[in-house]
C-alpha cells in the first residue's frame, strides 16, 4: 500500500503532478530538495515509492536519473507520461505590465524565451525551480515577481495565471519512473514492458546480434540508448526499453540476452503506459 | 584556412581549450554567450568553424546540440575529446579558509559537492557559466570569492587554483564536434567516422534490421541514441556514429541505409578523434 511518494520539487511541481496521477490523490507528497534526496528518502524507508523524470522530448534522456536508479539497484515498478506545460503567473490583480522580474529553472526560461521576447520590460533570472518559486512569491506577497509553473501551482499557491502554455514547442512529453527498493509481485497477464541494462563492446555486429534477439522474441524496441563506459574503452552500456504483448516471449529473450551480453541488468518490468 | 571559430563561453571555458587544441593556437575564439549564438554566429559567416559540445559520459547526450547541428543543416568536420576537470580558484594571496563563496555553473557546483562538504564554511551559489566567473573574479578583484574553471581560466585570468581536480568522478570525458557550415572536401583515406541520423518505427526488426546491413558493411557502432519523435508516435529518430577502416565499405551502408530508414541524413564524416 502506497501511502507517502518522494517528489523533486516542491508541491505543484511536475512530479508532484505524477504522483496525483499515478497514485490515488490521497499520497502524500515527501518533498526533496534534489534527485539525490529523493533516493535516500526511498533507501531509508521513509516513502514508499518515488517519482524521477527519465526522459524529455526535448532534451533526451535524464542520464543521472538512470544512473541513480542503476547504481542503488531501484526498480522501475511504472511509469507515466506527462505534457510539461509551462503557465506564467503572478499574485492576483497584476498584469503583464506589472511584472518586473521572472524567477525560473534555466530550462523553463529557455524553453519560454520567444514569450519573453515579446515582453522585453520583464527581466529573466535564473531559480533553481520552477514550483518554488510560485510558492515564494505566495508566502512573501511579492508583488511585480511572476514565476514559470503549472496550473496546480497556481492552483495551490494562488496565483493568477497571466498566459497559459508560453513554452515555445507546445508538446514537451516527459516520460516519469515509478520507482521502488524492491520490485512488486509482478502480474505476467499486466506487464508488457521493460527496462534493461546490458553491456557489449563496439565490434560491428555485437549490439545488431543482440538485438536480433530481442526481434525474434517478437520484443519491439522504444528505446534504446548507449553510453561510454570510461574506464572500458571500446565498451559500452545500453539502456534499452522493450514493449511486447506476451511475458513469456520476454522471458525467452530476458534468458538469451543475459547469455550474449555482459552485466545484463532489468531495472524493471511494468505496465506500458502507452496504448 | 580556418580563422576564427566560435565558442560558448569565454575565454578559458572548455570549449576555448577545444578551439586551441584542435585548431593551431592562432586562432581567434568568438565568444558566445549560448549554443543558439555560436550557430547564428556560424550560419551568418562571422566565423569560420564553431566548436559544440556532443556528450559527456556523466549526463550523455546534449540533444539540444544534435537538434542544433540538424535543423540548422550543419556539418560535423571533426571532433574532440577531453577530460573536464574543474579546479578550484580566487584571487591570489588567498587560501581555503578565505573563501566565503563559490560562484559557478549548476553542473559544476553538482560535480564538486563532495570538495565542499569538506569545507562548509563555503556557500555554494548557481551561476550561469564556469570561466565566466573567474573572468569576474579577475576584472573586480572580488576577495574571498571561488570560482570552478580550468586551469587555463586561472591561467589567463591570473587567479590561484587551491585546489586541482575537485569534481569527485574523476574523468568526465568531453566529445566536442567542430562544425562548419558546409562539409569541407572529403579526404576519404583520412576519414573513418561519420554521424549518421535517420527515422525508423518501433516494430520489431526495424532498427535490428539496419544495424544488420551497418554490420554486414564491416561498420563498428560507437553510440546510438534513440529520440521519441512527438508528432508521429512509434517513430524514433536515431542518432547513430560508427567508424570504419575503408570509406567504400561507409558508401555501400549509406547507400543501403537511405533505402531502408526514413529521412536518412549524413550530419558530418570526418576523423576518428580515438585511436
């Protein structure tokens, strides 16, 4: 039973938004300063679960997410989509004109950089968040402040929104993990996805025969991703995510891969939550 | 004859150590405050090259960088590798014990958490850029303030390094692409690597099927990278590099390749930079 799920970010921020969604509204949100937080909150027990964002459409994979969840042998027991949306809002009863100074996480301000340059009067700088600072500029009144957030950031904090949506590309999807310490009982009728980790060098052939594999256990591939291994020249580790209709076709290549490649790794096995 | 090439940052930032190591020293680096203006810097014929940073091997791709040097239609010419190391430096005459403050880039204050823990008396501040501050430093002679940068920004910023190599992942290798507006004339005995883009969908076979032919054609993969493409679900790109020893073996996997994928695309063929 899920009862408290750590959260980057304070409420009203993107993964709090998940884990609303993912989770019954009822879970309390652990709220961590840093990814980092996150996961010792999850390691010392005092969540039950935790949200990290894996990958965005615009930037990509979330490397260090994956190495956290990688190296402290997390489970990715989920996972949920979500369309970032990025609101500029400010304390009711302001206008445009009215705000001086927007506060945000460099990526939001770079994401909404053609809004602000319609608005050259407000001067951009740089937070470390985007929620928090909504959440500021409520506790402390600051008027002629106006943040980057979500409309459940409005919402909590109440603020008023001045422009919905000014991120210049419309769809930002980010793709969140649900993770755990150790994997649920896993229900083969509804798993029909997984995250793996192998190793294999860079001779020509050795990621193609390993994916054969994969394709001939009838598994599609979603994802995959290859990253250096430093101290192992000419080695490299993939992150690759597989859908497939029968459990038991992935157990066939889950058995196969482990033979052909090195340090074969499932960081999880979980619900597809695209269909 | 290259000239002047553009980089991000200032003077003394890892990209100025890329121009100067890759380049002949008399080059004239064209500071840039961000990626977006070393490509306009490019385009509009201010410089001669420009020098990009591709992935590192603690975060992975930069895809906002890839996505540059694709919409933008550039070509990759060369690349670079290096080892960033961050040091940590003020003003002369200064020690450890000093420094009230440390002013730099999330990244780098992020890679050097464990040095600070070691020194609490040192508040951490996010700044927008690593040499930059050092150059700040440097011009108001700002006492008891640190920056992180390299030793070539202590170098020509005249500042003291008090400590070498603070980062605690010791080697964070740098792959840097030097890019030109057009591709220069191709020396095919001198060229054994390329970057390769192309779509595919996610049905099983699809991308094992090219890695096939990339095999069959004696190319070795050297990272692959799959990105969700939003408009058009269950369709990826793929940002593929591979090295070869003969460029007829490259010419007979392009020609087979465009066959098979979807807006196959050549993004630069150059020289293997590791040997």
């Amino acid at each position: 039973m899920i009862k408290t799920v750590a959260i980057q970010g304070v409420k009203g921020s993107f993964h709090h938004i998940v884990s609303q969604q993912f989770f019954d509204n009822d879970v309390k949100a652990m709220e961590c300063l840093t990814f980092d937080g996150v996961v010792e909150a999850l390691i010392n027990g005092d969540c039950d679960a935790a949200i990290m964002a894996l990958e965005n459409s615009i930037a990509g994979s979330i490397i260090p997410n994956y190495a956290l969840i990688d190296n402290r042998n997390l489970h990715i027991v989920g996972e949920h989509y979500l369309d970032i949306q990025h609101n500029f809002m400010a304390l009711k009863n302001q206008s445009i004109a009215d705000i001086k100074e927007v506060y945000s996480h460099p990526m939001a301000l770079l994401q909404c950089k053609e809004f602000f340059k319609q608005h050259p009067h407000i001067k951009l700088i740089e937070d470390k968040d985007t929620a928090e600072v909504a959440q500021r500029i409520s506790t402390h009144k600051l008027k002629g402040v106006g943040a980057i957030a979500s409309v459940m950031a409005a919402d909590i904090f109440e603020l008023d929104i001045l422009a919905h949506s000014i991120q210049t590309i419309k769809h930002n999807e980010t793709r969140f993990a649900i993770v755990k310490r150790t994997n649920s009982e896993i229900v083969e009728a509804e798993t029909n996805k997984a995250s793996l980790k192998f190793e294999a060098n860079h001779k020509r052939g050795s990621l193609a025969a390993i994916l054969n594999v994969m394709s001939d256990c009838k598994l599609n591939l979603t994802k995959i991703q290859s990253l250096p291994i430093i101290e192992t020249p000419w080695k490299y580790a993939f992150f690759v995510d597989v859908t497939f209709e029968d459990f038991s076709d992935f157990k066939k290549a889950k058995s196969l891969t482990e033979i052909m490649a090195d340090n074969f790794k499932v960081l999880g096995e979980y619900k597809n939550a695209k269909l």
